[in-house]
C-alpha cells in the first residue's frame, strides 16, 4: 500500500486491537500479524511501531513480559486492564469515524449530500 | 530453520550500541527484532550473508535509524519516573508523612518571618540542597558509567533515571528561574504571600528528598516490576 501513513493515527488502536484478540505478542510478530491479516496490503515500520508500544507503556496500557527464546531475550506485550478498556473506546471511536469518512467519501443519499 | 547464533546476537548487541542505543532494555528489544526478521531472510535465502541481511533490516528503520525508537523509550520512562515521584509525594499529604509536611511548612515559615533576611536564607538552604541533589546525581551517573564499562552492570533507562535523579538538573534550574525572577525585596511579601512561598519552598524540599532517598530505596522493587529480566542481568 502506498500511502501507509493513513493508519498512523490508528497505529496504537491496531495494537490494543491485535493485544485484545490474543494473549501476548512481541514486536515483531505484530508486524507479521498485520501483514498476515491484510494480506500485505498494509506494513507497520519498525519506526513507528516501537514508539507506539513504549507510549503505551509509559500510559499504563500494556504491561511486558521477558522470555528467553532461541539464545535471547524476548519481550512480550500484553494489556492491562486500562488497556483492556482502552482498547473498546479507542476500536468505537474508530469505527464511527470509518463511518463519518465512508459517508464523505460515497454519501448513502447522494442528492442531500 | 537456520537461525541466528549465540556469537551473533552478541554483535546484534554491538551494532545497537554503535547506532546509538545506549540501555540494554532497548537493545534487547531491538536484538530480537533484528534477529527475527534476520531469520526470516534466512526462511527464503539461507546462504544469505548475516551482515548484509542485517544492514537491509536497519535501513527499515528509516534515516533516524534507532533514534525515534530509542527517543520514545526515553519519554515513556521519564513519564513513569515523574508518575512515581508524583505518587510518593502524594503520601506526604496524609497521615502519617502529613505530619512532616506540616512541619517543614512550619519552619520554613518560621525562618522566613523570624529571621533576618529570612526569605533569602530559605531560598538559599533550597537552592544549595538542590545543588547538592545535582552533585549526588552526578556522582551516580560517573559511577555508573564506569560500573557498565567494567562490564559489571547492564544498563537499564529507569534505573539510570533512578540512580541519576533524572529531572534533578531541570528542578534546580526550575528554582533558579524562580529565584532571578523574585521581587528584590522580600519585605513587601504579605502574610498569604509567606504563607504560599513557604509552602511552595517546602515542596521543592520534599521532592529533592522524594528523589534521593525515598524512591532509590524501592528501587529493586520498582526495577523488578518495570523489567521482568533485571534479576538476569544483576
């Protein structure tokens, strides 16, 4: 997709998404996730994605978890119950302005747009 | 699967270090990143050089390189750093710390009316315990640095907060902006003007003591919680 930075204002709204539906993910695997769902329709930068993580744990959303898998150290991210609950405000509040944006784009009653 | 060896992820940790990434908890991080997406090269195209698979992964992170990652790391754990300082001050405005606060507020007060030139001694014993904060925090990072170059501790970014008092040099040159703005002539102060400078002064003191002794003293406690591997790398 060319114009990824669209889902910049959603990134931390994937995340708590993607976190809410599984257990605990890390860094990369969200990556992959994102592609996986989208069929690579959309990437989300390593520039980007680990900002968005560490913003939400300074905020208290997502709490970590450290693993050693295959000769290192894996940090996990999970939420908490503020990200629980953060996570359906911010996927409402995404939706509606889906929703606000696709009646923009093509209005349901075109003559009273 | 070819995956990324024991030697290798130490020069993953290396090549961290040498784009600027100085705490281990960010390296960790990274060196995982870079070590899964490494071995994904490796899934389509196992003779793949380890250095040149690198090198593709890093240019992902655009021209700032590891530098937004590293700035937001940064942010999030000044933010926590000032949220447990808020917190503990908090406990001084009830029972039983209250008592302290009251206290201080009561001597502090006391030294401003009683005592000749009373407003500058109190914003001079401030301003020098702030100095003295700074000193302190100064000591602990030289210590630091040098405990990590002796390869004896890993640098971790709260812990550096902790041990530094990370907003310690931004109080004391919050108190010297305040000082050169002062009125010259603490006599005009009115009785509520006392009242709320005192208050005010005695707050500074308890965020300087908040910082050097009280948060440094759960410091294992606080460092275990945000990190889960801290004990590993004691």
């Amino acid at each position: 997709m060319s114009n990824n930075n669209l889902y910049k204002g959603s990134l931390q709204t994937i995340i708590l998404q993607l976190l809410a539906k599984g257990d605990k993910m890390y860094g990369y695997e969200i990556t992959q996730k994102v592609k996986e769902l989208t069929k690579g329709e959309l990437t989300i930068t390593e520039g980007a994605l680990y900002p968005a993580l560490h913003k939400l744990e300074g905020s208290g959303m997502l709490e970590v978890e450290m693993q050693k898998v295959d000769n290192r150290l894996r940090k996990y991210y999970k939420l908490t119950e503020k990200g629980e609950k953060e996570s359906v405000i911010k996927v409402e509040e995404l939706t509606r302005f889906v929703e606000t944006l696709q009646e923009l784009m093509a209005p349901k009653n075109p003559k009273l747009a | 699967m070819k995956k990324v060896t024991p030697l290798q992820v130490e020069r993953l940790y290396q090549f961290t270090a040498q784009h600027y990434v100085e705490y281990y908890d960010v390296q960790t991080e990274l060196v995982d990143h870079l070590a899964n997406a490494i071995e994904e090269q490796w899934q389509e195209n196992p003779d793949k050089d380890f250095e040149k698979a690198l090198y593709e992964e890093f240019k992902k992170f655009g021209i700032f390189g590891f530098m937004n990652v590293v700035e937001a790391r940064e942010k999030a754990m000044t933010k926590k750093y000032l949220k447990l300082i808020f917190k503990e001050l908090l406990s001084f405005l009830f029972l039983p710390k209250m008592i302290m606060t009251f206290l201080l507020i009561t001597v502090v007060c006391t030294v401003f009316m009683q005592v000749p030139y009373g407003g500058y001694v109190v914003t001079g014993a401030v301003f020098l315990i702030l100095v003295w904060q700074a000193y302190l925090a100064f000591k602990n990072r030289k210590a630091r640095k040098q405990a990590i170059r002796a390869n004896q501790r890993k640098p971790y970014l709260l812990e550096h907060l902790l041990e530094t008092c990370g907003a310690s040099l931004g109080l004391l040159h919050f108190l010297f902006q305040i000082i050169i703005h002062l009125p010259g002539d603490f006599q005009n102060f009115t009785f509520w003007s006392v009242v709320g400078f005192s208050v005010f002064m005695s707050f500074v003191i308890i965020i300087g003591y908040v910082m050097l002794f009280e948060i440094p003293r759960k410091q294992n406690e606080i460092l275990q919680q945000v990190y889960p591997d801290y004990h590993l790398a004691m």
